[in-house]
C-alpha cells in the first residue's frame, strides 16, 4: 500500500527512470541499427550527407605539424586551449579537427534546426581559434553525429586515417579514454586506431572530465583516472603561464553557446600524456562500462592494425 503523503509517480522518477532506461539501450547494439535506419531514411549519411560536415580535404594538403582531433567544438579549448596557444606562439602549423557537429544531443531534431546549431558551433569555433591565428581552412567538422559518434566507428577511422595521410602530423592530440563523454572516448578510440594503421607514434592525450575529476567535483586541477590496463602512463601537467590562461578565457567566451557548460567546468590547468594504443578495445569497454560484445559490435569492419608494431587490441 502507498503511503498517503508520496505521489504515485514523482517527476524525479520517471526522469531516473528514463535515464536508466536510455543508460540500458546504450549498452545493446539494437539502438544503434534503428538510429542508422532513421538517420539514413532522412538522408544523413556518410560521407556526403552528414550535418555540419566542413572542410574535408580530399586531396593533399599543405602538412599541418600539429593536429588536434576533439569531439565537439569547445574541448580544443578546454582541454588544450593553453598548449594550442603555445604551439602557435612558436609558429607551428596547426589545424584543429571536429568528429562531431555539436548540434546536440537529439537525433531526431529536425535537420535544419541540426544545420542551424552545427553551423552557429562552428563559427564560434573560428572565432575562438582565429584569436591564436588559426584560420577558418584549417578547422575542419566530419559531421558525426553529437552523442552519435559511436555508431559510426568504422568511417571515422577511414575519416582521420585519410586526415593524417594527406598532413603527415608531427604531433597529434586528442582526448584521453577516460568514461567522462561517451564522444570523447569514442574520439580517442577513432584517433589511437588510426594511428595504429598509420604507423603514428606521437599522439598525445589531454585530460577533461573524468570518474576521477567530475564536472562540478571539487579539485580544482585537470587530472587522468586510474586506468587498469596501462600501468606506465606519465602524466605531465602543462606548466601554468598567465598569458595562456588568459588567452583560454578568451577563447572560451567566444563559445557563447556552451557559456551554461563552460561556467561548470571546473578546471583551469591542462594535463597532457603519451597515448598507449594498447588495449584499445578493452579499455574503451571498460570506461565506457559496455560489454566487450558490445564494443566489439561497434568496431566491427575494421582494418587490422599491424600487431608487430602497434598492438592495438588484443
Ligand atoms: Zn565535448
């Protein structure tokens, strides 16, 4: 029996348990067919329809000595504002890439309100980066689906694999496999792969969010989780200098849009380390707390690595 003074169904628990519910979906593999069904039916797909795709090169480039892969527009900043700036201040070349457009996180918005946010992101993003000397051509969008990157593992591999040939990078960076966004895991995962194929060993990872460092936690101090598989990590804090922080800031207030997420963000310094493409599948699982089916689902159709040299997954 139901005590008199609780409702029978209390707003917090049909929002728990449409989380759960969304939370449960995300760990099968049924979700993601059904969403590419949809996303095809309504003519998003790869390569040529995919919202907020920008800048691709097709063909050879001018190389880029640096070349920094974030998940949406903002985490360049975020995580990576202060080393971007420096890299600039020595005259590196550097072109900034997006896996995803940004529009949010419903699929099933309409398209041209998709196109409307992806676009408005993007800019914010030449803005931000134009103040360290980045130029529009070399900010480039693949147009993955916001919170969708997941589902489309395969031909992002294809993307950024194509992406190093044609710059043939000194440096990469990119996100850390570190459970706090499921797009940034997924952005590591795609980068590391790649790399593996491309015979790249200078990737590098920054630190956001984290089950270690949550957003809203109270350290002040960007820092890598625990990671079970790598014991030998070495992470190195990017020494604070008050002209680069103040240079971040400004570019953050360019991202106008994110302001509500970016006020959360709790952490002012950077922490960089050397990436180990090594356990990529069981790591990726285990931060993104999937089965290993499941992560192997999503993976399906990938090249192999060359274990001799780069032994990616095990
Ligand atoms: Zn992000």
């Amino acid at each position: 029996m139901r005590r008199p003074d609780k409702p029978l169904t209390q707003p917090t628990d049909v929002f728990n348990v449409r989380r759960k519910l969304r939370a449960t979906l995300d760990r099968t593999a049924l979700p993601d067919v059904l969403v590419r069904l949809y996303e095809r039916s309504t003519g998003i797909s790869h390569p040529s329809a995919l919202i907020g795709r920008r800048n691709v090169p097709s063909t050879a480039q001018t190389p880029s000595a640096v070349l920094a892969i974030a998940a949406h527009p903002d985490d360049e900043v975020l995580g990576l504002g202060c080393t971007l700036y420096k890299h600039r201040a020595c005259g590196d070349a550097v072109t900034v890439v997006f896996m995803t457009n940004g529009s949010g996180p419903d699929w099933g918005a309409h398209k041209a309100l998709q196109r409307t946010v992806a676009e408005a992101r993007f800019h914010e993003a030449c803005n931000a980066l134009g103040i360290i000397g980045i130029t529009p051509a070399h900010i480039l969008n693949l147009g993955f689906p916001d919170r969708g990157l997941m589902r489309y593992i395969p031909e992002a591999v294809s993307d950024v694999t194509t992406l190093f040939e044609i710059y043939r990078p000194k440096l990469v960076y990119v996100h850390a496999i570190e459970g706090g966004h499921r797009d940034h895991d997924a952005t590591s995962f795609i980068v590391q792969y790649a790399s593996t194929l491309a015979g790249l060993s200078c990737v590098y990872e920054w630190a956001e969010y984290n089950r270690d460092a949550p957003m809203n936690g109270n350290i002040s101090e960007a820092k890598f989780p625990h990671d079970p598989y790598i014991s030998d990590f070495t992470p190195s804090p990017t020494p604070f200098d008050y002209t680069a922080a103040d240079i971040r800031q400004a570019m953050l207030n360019e991202y106008v849009s994110q302001k509500y997420l970016i006020e959360r963000y709790p952490f002012t310094g950077e922490i960089l380390r050397r990436a180990h493409p090594e356990y990529l599948l069981e790591r990726f699982a285990y931060f993104r707390s999937m089965s290993l089916g499941r992560a192997k689902h999503l993976t399906r159709g990938l090249p192999k690595p060359n274990r001799s040299t780069h032994p990616a997954t095990t």
